[in-house]
C-alpha cells in the first residue's frame, strides 16, 4: 500500500467541517444533528469500534521471542504458565500497539505464551527518509519518508492466524530553505502519522480474526 501526502496548507474546507463552524443557535444544532446521523449511518471515527474475538493477547517487537528456563523440569514450566516472551519493551510501534489494545479495548496483554489466545509478531520496522528532489541551486527540495512493518499474528499453538504481511507507505514533504524548523515539524508529523495508519491497519486486520478461547500448546515427545 503506497500513499503520497503534501505538506502544502490546504485552502478546502470539508463539508463537516463547515457545518461545525456554521454559527451558533440553529445552525449549530444542525450541525451536531448532522454529525449524529452520520454516526448512525455506520460512520465511525477513524479508531473507533473495533470487536476482537478473543480477549488476551501477546504483542513482540522485532527480536523478541520467548524465552525458556532450560533449568525447569517440563511439569515446574507447566505449572507457571509456559514459556516466557522477554521483557515488554523496546520498539516504539510495538508499544502503541501494546497501549492501544490495553487502554481502548481493555484486552489483557500476556507475557506467558501457555496463557495467550493470539500471538501479533512485528518482524520488522524499516523507515527511511530519502531526498527525491532538488532545488536549482542542488539543495533538496523535496523528502520521502518511507516505513515498512513486516508483521504477522499467530494463536499459542504456532498457527497462522494472519499470514506474513508488508505493510509499506510513503509521504511526500515539501523542503523549506527559510524555514527548517517547519521542516523539522513536518517530518516528525508524518512519522507519528504513518505510525498511527499502520497502527489501524493492524487493528483491522486483528478484528477480522478469531481463536479458541483456551489453546493448549501440544506436549513435547
């Protein structure tokens, strides 16, 4: 998936942005009955109201797996739950992940695989800022930033549940000579807000999604 958005000032106006700034009084009551009703219609904020058919779930960035305690007999690794994923910590997305699915949708984030129903691997976060244009003078006119998110999910038995997917996207920012702090602004902008359309992607995706309530991983020979 590729997408290219300008940082140029847009001289538009939505239409529902309009609405909300249509006065006070009647107007704006129009307004607000107009919102409603879209909601009716099944428009819903970007975000919001996603169902997921299971209730625990596990979240690893990018080399983090679980880890086993060789010293354990197999009957003590039963008793305290299985194996152990590493600490929760490390890569940016994979912490709003965690966030999102903890804060919002009041799932339980699980540290031990034995006691997860869904298992969301981030293999892979690549992002790259590239010049792709530049001024008369040779100074850069224009910057691509590129993020890639390699990721797939999987229950406590090691099943696929979603397979292997890239997701990619790019935004385009216009270079200003006179102002970099505002070029500085703009790129972290665009980095939150790739972040945040590969956030809901996956969130999409994890919806779409169900498990057994209580997986059992199969003992060892």
């Amino acid at each position: 998936m590729t997408s290219s958005v300008k940082t140029q000032p847009q001289t538009s106006t939505s239409p529902r942005r309009a609405l909300l700034r249509a006065g006070t009084g009647g107007l704006g009551l129009l307004a607000l009955a107009t919102l409603g009703s879209l909601g009716g219609c099944g428009w819903k904020i970007r975000g919001a109201g996603y169902n997921f058919g299971f209730k625990r779930i596990m979240v690893l960035a990018p080399g983090q797996g679980p880890v086993v305690d060789r010293s354990l007999s197999e009957e003590d690794l039963a008793k305290m739950g299985g194996e152990m994923a590493q600490p929760i910590a490390g890569n940016g997305l994979a912490e709003r992940l965690r966030r999102e699915l903890r804060t919002r949708y009041r799932l339980e984030l699980t540290s031990r695989i034995a006691q997860t129903q869904v298992i969301v691997r981030l293999l892979q976060v690549n992002q790259q800022r590239l010049v792709v244009g530049f001024s008369g003078s040779g100074r850069p006119r224009e910057i691509e930033l590129r993020t890639a998110v390699t990721f797939r999910v999987e229950d406590a038995l090691g099943r696929s549940l979603i397979a292997t997917d890239t997701i990619e996207l790019r935004r385009s920012i216009s270079v200003s000579e006179s102002e970099v702090l505002s070029t500085d602004d703009a790129e972290k902008f665009q980095i939150n807000a790739m972040e945040e359309d590969i956030l809901q992607q996956i969130l999409r995706r994890l919806a779409t999604i169900s498990t057994d309530a209580n997986p059992v991983r199969p003992e060892k020979a």
